[in-house]
C-alpha cells in the first residue's frame, strides 16, 4: 500500500494488537449484515417525491437478495415488486476485492477511551484505496470487546459535506451507529445480536437531485455461498 511504501519497515508505526486481532476475527468469518433501507428521493424543495421501503438479505441467493415492501406508504404490490425485484436481482452481488482492514489506517488508529470491558479507537481511512473521496472528513470510531477480541460497535460522523465521483455527486450527511457486539456495559444482550437501535444514514446530492437512505433493523447472517 501506498503509506506503507512511503516508510521502512522499521520506522512504521505498530497497529495496536486489540485492533489487529478483533480485524482479524472480523475477516476470517462469513458472516455478513441483512438490514432494512429506506431510499428517500427528494425535490429541490425538500418534499419527498418517493419513498421506497427494501429489504437486503445476503443469506439468501442472489435472485432473492433484495424485496421490495413498499412505496409511498402503502405495500407494494404483487407487479411493483415483480418489476422492482427482478432489476434490482438482475445483477450478481458486487464481490469485495479488499478485507475491511486495507480501507483502515491501523498504524496511526488513536485509542481515544479505555474502559475495563472495551476500548474505542478512532480510525482514519487510507486516501490512497478511495482516491475519488475526501475521506480525511469522515471519522471512523471502533469499540472493541475486550473480552471477545471483537469489534463491538461502529461510528462514523461527516464532519463536513464532501464531492464524489469526480465530483457528479455530494454526499452532505453521514451518521452511522451499529452495536455488533455486547460489551460489559451490556450483559443482558446475548453474543453476536445486533443492538437494537442501530442505523445508519446518508444524505447526498447525485446530479442535483437529492437522495435520502436510511439503514435500520440489522441482523448478522451467514452469507450465501451458493449450492
């Protein structure tokens, strides 16, 4: 990677073990996250022009993955869904070319609060995997389970409105808050359930129009590895 090449091996900075050992954990499984999203397209004026209710399972086949519950308020008929399903199923899954550790800055990850049960770092992610993105305005904060080794919850907050894809749309709100893991402070919550609570949000401007998603009611799955 292009920092890594920047420095001799000697003088790089260590990735913290907690960090190093919980991506690991992370990267090794196949699990995955089913979620529900809201897609909201906006007029100039800030009224809603449409609003769709989908559902993303990864456990299920490709042709499955995405269904259609509403639009507008009302559920989605047996032909919306048809139409919506079948073009939104058409394509295979997009498959990760990169573990989540190679977007990360571990060697300069900042441990910003250590607690007898966890630990919160803050993360930068590295320019040079997402070139088209400023991605010094967005902060990423991981929380570690010290008793699992995993990560246990994950933040990121726009700290300010940002271009992307060259410059043909603007994301202007980002808000995530996902609790993946229990943590001492949460004995009640059985290992491996998602918090309840959890979204994620992204407001952005694509052409000048704008765009709404909301991400909610998460679940950790097995992802689908076919027959």
């Amino acid at each position: 990677m292009l920092c890594l090449a920047l420095f001799p091996a000697g003088l790089r900075a260590a990735v913290p073990a907690l960090v190093a050992a919980a991506l690991e954990q992370w990267e090794a499984g196949h699990e995955d996250l089913a979620f529900t999203q809201k897609t909201r397209v906006l007029a100039d004026d800030g009224k809603v022009k449409e609003e769709r209710i989908e559902r993303y399972d990864p456990s299920l086949p490709d042709s499955r993955r995405w269904r259609l519950i509403s639009i507008d308020g009302q559920p989605a008929t047996a032909e919306q869904r048809q139409k919506w399903e079948t073009a939104k199923n058409r394509k295979a899954r997009k498959k990760v070319a990169k573990a989540p550790s190679e977007y990360l800055d571990l060697e300069h990850a900042a441990l910003i609060e250590d607690l007898p049960a966890s630990a919160r770092f803050e993360i930068a992610l590295r320019p040079d995997v997402a070139r088209l993105l400023a991605v010094e305005k967005i902060s990423v904060i991981i929380t570690i389970d010290k008793e699992s080794g995993r990560i246990a919850h994950i933040a990121a907050t726009l700290r300010q409105p940002i271009r992307v894809l060259l410059g043909l749309a603007r994301i202007t709100d980002l808000d995530l808050d996902v609790g993946l893991e229990p943590t001492g402070e949460d004995p009640a919550r059985p290992s491996g359930e998602i918090a309840a609570g959890s979204t994620a949000h992204v407001a952005l401007s694509r052409l000048g129009s704008p765009l709404e998603y909301h991400w909610s009611e998460f679940k950790r799955v097995t992802s689908y590895r076919g027959p």
